[in-house]
C-alpha cells in the first residue's frame, strides 16, 4: 500500500474521446506508476481511473474511516449514558450513527444520536445455510431483482409472524415439531 495520496494535476486530464485513444497508456500508467488520470465528459462528469490496487487500498482506507468513525460514535454515547435502540431498517441503524448508507455523512439537523443494537446471531450448519441461500434466492427473483439480505427477510417473517395468526400458528407448529 502507497504510504501517499497522489494528486491529479491537469497535465493527466483527458477528455472522454483522448482518454478512448489513450486507454493502454493510461491504465499502464496506474498499474506500473500508481498515476491517476482525470477522464472528463463534461464539467460535471468527471471519473479518476486508478490501479486496482490503489482502487483497493481507497477501499480499506474508507471502511477503516467508517468503523473509526461508528467507535468514535459508540464510545461518545457510552459516555454519556447508553440508550438502547433497536433498529427496524439499515438506514434507521446508519442514521443512528449519522450517515447515509452510502457512508456519506446526514446533514447536522438529520442525525440522531448513536445507540447499541441488539443483534440476532443465527447459527445454521452447511447444508441448511445453502438451502437458505437458494430459497431467499427465489424471493429476490419474485421481488423483481430487489436486494434483500437474510436479515431482511427474517424480520418480514417475524413482522408476518405477529400479525398473522395462521403463519404464528404454523411457526408454533414446526417449533414444536423440532423440539
């Protein structure tokens, strides 16, 4: 990892057409002497092409800010008295610590103050895990391409769950049946 943050000067901007022309020569020139190029479409849009690796270092670099930032967080509201929260969505959790999901920060009036949440670990072994996978699987694919993650998809059951005699009555089933 580049112990240095390179800067972009104008002498490497290139507009959308040249930087087609040159794309050879810029990419060895990210891969062999860590330049970045400024690819320009217009004055709005704008794109850096980089090394994988530098493209990879930004990356850790940027999850060791969040988690700096999400302790910083935890540890001012530790001292000031934990409050508990549990959170229903990612973003509730994200605005919960000041940010967007992206990781961008909330404008000051939008933040909430941080809270511990109260996770749910689930242990399942191999085989049943991938019949998990495969079967959440088939959900995305009936939600039209929409992204859930297992822990959405446990708490719409649990919501499901309370509001639904039948499907409370038939978890109270299979519970009793694995007992």
């Amino acid at each position: 990892m580049r112990m240095f943050i390179p800067s972009v000067s104008e002498d490497r901007t290139l507009d959308i057409a040249e930087g087609r022309d040159k794309l050879g020569f810029v990419v060895s020139r990210a891969v062999h002497s860590g330049k970045p190029t400024v690819i320009t479409r217009s004055a709005e849009e704008r794109a850096v092409l980089i090394s994988e690796s530098d493209f990879e270092d930004f990356v850790r670099l940027l999850n060791d800010e969040q988690t700096r930032y999400i302790k910083d967080q935890i540890a001012a509201q530790q001292r000031d008295g934990i409050e508990m929260r549990r959170y229903a969505t990612a973003e509730e959790l994200y605005a919960g610590f000041g940010m967007n999901p992206d990781g961008t920060p909330l404008p000051p009036d939008a933040r909430r103050p941080a809270s511990l949440v109260v996770s749910l670990m689930v242990i399942l072994d191999p085989a049943e895990s991938a019949d998990i996978d495969q079967w959440l699987g088939g959900v995305r694919q009936d939600l039209d391409g929409i992204e859930i993650d297992k822990a959405e998809a446990v708490r719409a059951l649990l919501r499901v769950a309370r509001s639904r005699t039948d499907v409370r009555q038939a978890l109270i089933e299979e519970l009793k049946r694995v007992s």
